[in-house]
C-alpha cells in the first residue's frame, strides 16, 4: 500500500518520483491549490500577499501559505511570546537584549578580575624571608 507524502515546495510527483516543478512566470503557469506565481523564485504557491487568501487569512510570506491569523497583538499570545503580526502566529520571544538582561552578571565578572589583578600586582616584588615576613627584593 502506498502513503500519501506532502511533497516539498517546488516539486511535483511523475509517476511515483519527486521531481522539480517547472519554474513559473505567471499565475496562469500554476494549478490548485497553488494559483499564484512567486515571481521572485518561479514556483507556484497559495500566496504571495494577504489579498490572495481567502476571508480572515492572511499570507505567511516565508511558506507563501494563507493561514488563519491567531494573534493581531501581543497580548494575544502567551507570555513567552510576541505577535508576528506579518503572519498573524505566536511566535517565541527572541532574546534580542541578553546584554541589558544580564548586564549585573557582567559586572560583577569584571569587578572580580580587577581584584585577582590588584592581589597578584601588590604580591609581586616581594618574597619570603625565613622569619615568615616579607621583604622587599631588589632586583
């Protein structure tokens, strides 16, 4: 028995094989369920801006598919999460600002190595005599 596969963007099945679509110019060039020629790469998708879905969709540019949008605004999504209001999807929150999140971190790594610097600086010049003191070497 056969299985039903969803084929990768771009491609078509000829007699049991994956084969590249023909490259398309225009939307005459493409069939159901992919009408709308993306000119930029000259394969055939649902669509390439929001007009060409159908009512309460809206077209993710990136897979050149209508979906149907569940969020307009971030505080449609979880708080984990931001709005892609190009595609209308919950998306997880990318931690653009680590820096300005975690900047004490760095702060206190940097306050210690200045310390390590001062002892081992203030340590050197001097060496043990054997009365247990130190005294200054001349070199």
């Amino acid at each position: 028995m056969r299985r039903r596969q969803r084929l990768p963007q771009g491609q078509t099945c000829d007699n049991g094989t994956c084969v590249t679509k023909p490259l398309c110019t225009q939307n005459d060039n493409c069939t159901d369920p992919t009408l709308v020629c993306d000119t930029t790469t000259g394969i055939c998708v649902q669509c390439v801006e929001d007009s060409d879905c159908g009512s309460g969709q809206t077209c993710d540019i990136g897979s050149g598919t209508c979906v149907t949008p569940v969020c307009t605004k971030d505080s449609d999504c979880g708080s984990e999460q931001t709005c892609n209001t190009n595609t209308g999807q919950c998306e997880t929150k990318k931690d653009e600002n680590f820096f300005a999140r975690y900047w004490w971190i760095f702060l206190i790594i940097i306050v210690v190595i200045i310390i390590i610097i001062i002892i081992v600086m203030s340590g050197r010049g001097k060496s043990k005599n054997t009365e247990g003191t130190y005294a200054k070497v001349e070199n």
